[in-house]
C-alpha cells in the first residue's frame, strides 16, 4: 500500500486500486456503457445523467470528501500492464466506536469478468481495511442468484449470515439479498450454505 496524503493506492500482482480520477471519466464511462446488460440487473437504477461527465465530476468529488471524512474509501480498478479500468470497489458506510465495521460493493466491467481481478482485488482491500484502517468486521450483500458474486466473497472469506429482506431496490424492484461478514478475528469456521 502507498499512501500520498490521503490519496490511498493499495497494489497488488496485477492491479493498482485507487481512486476515481477527473481524467478517468472517458475509460469509466465506456465500460460502464458497454457493459450496461451485463451490470443493470444487479444494480440500483441508473439516473438519466449516470454516464454524463457531471455526473462523474459529481462522483470524484464526493469521492475526494469521503476519503478525506473517512467515511468511505472507493477504488477503482486499474490493471498495472496497461493501465485499464477494470472495475471499481467501495468501501462504505464506515462506522468507528464499538462497530469499527465497513460496507463493501462492487462491479466489475463484462470483459475483465471471471479472470480473477475482483478476488484479487478485494482480498486487498479487506487486507487494507483491517490492516491500516484498523475496521474489525466487514459486511457484503447482493442478490441470492448472483453466483459470481457469491462465490468470490466465499474465496475472499466472507461467510453467510443471513437473508435481508427487501435490502435494496436493484433493477427497480425491493430485492432480498444474502449478507456476508469476514471478520478480522473469525473463530466461526466454515460455513456451508447451498
């Protein structure tokens, strides 16, 4: 990890997980929109403006107040060959006192899909979030039919704990999710879960 002020920059083998940029909006926006079929069912509505370059000005600030708030810490993805945008991370809803908890989301662009990127990045960001953030608990959620999903949080160490009802509204609709945790300590063991 190498941090320049509060501008955080986790490395790992074949990424470097940073934040969004002004200069990155051309990658994000194109990814974003070609993988639109691939994202959309498991995401919250997008607004009309979400591929404007306001939009996203609008999110690298927020952004830039979260990281500096220490209330969130968003990622983005970016391949080390080439430097492409693979991706994003988000390290949310972070509560310090007794919780010293976090929530994690995620997406990853349709062709860097299935190769591993996302373990790989988010076993880097629990390190980062236990390690130099000092959290002791973080949380997950998606839909109980996103295998993918699933099983890279059960590759990175999250384990099932439950159903939410009706958590969030993706593609429009009140949808259950399955809730993950890794602990920083887990004593639980494994836990199977069909």
């Amino acid at each position: 990890m190498i941090r320049v002020g509060q501008r955080v920059r986790i490395l790992t083998e074949r990424l470097i997980l940073r934040p969004p940029q002004h200069a990155d909006f051309r990658a994000w926006s194109t990814l974003r929109e070609a993988s639109a079929g691939f994202l959309t069912p498991w995401e919250p509505v997008w607004a009309e403006d979400h591929l404007t370059r306001r939009s996203f000005t609008n999110r690298v600030y927020w952004s830039n107040r979260s990281i500096n708030g220490g209330t969130s810490l968003p990622l983005f993805l970016v391949r080390r060959s080439d430097e492409a945008l693979l991706g994003a991370i988000t390290l949310d809803n972070i509560r310090r006192g007794p919780a010293q908890a976090g929530t994690l989301g995620y997406w990853i662009g349709e062709p860097f899909a299935r190769r591993g990127y996302m373990a790989e990045a988010l076993g880097a960001t629990v390190q980062h979030a236990f390690d130099a953030l000092d959290l002791s608990r973080l949380e997950a959620a998606c839909l109980p039919e996103n295998a993918a999903s699933r099983g890279v949080l059960e590759r990175c160490g999250f384990k099932y704990e439950g159903v939410a009802q009706s958590y969030l509204q993706i593609a429009g609709r009140w949808r259950n999710h399955v809730l993950y945790a890794n602990l920083r300590r887990d004593r639980r063991g494994r836990t199977d879960v069909g």
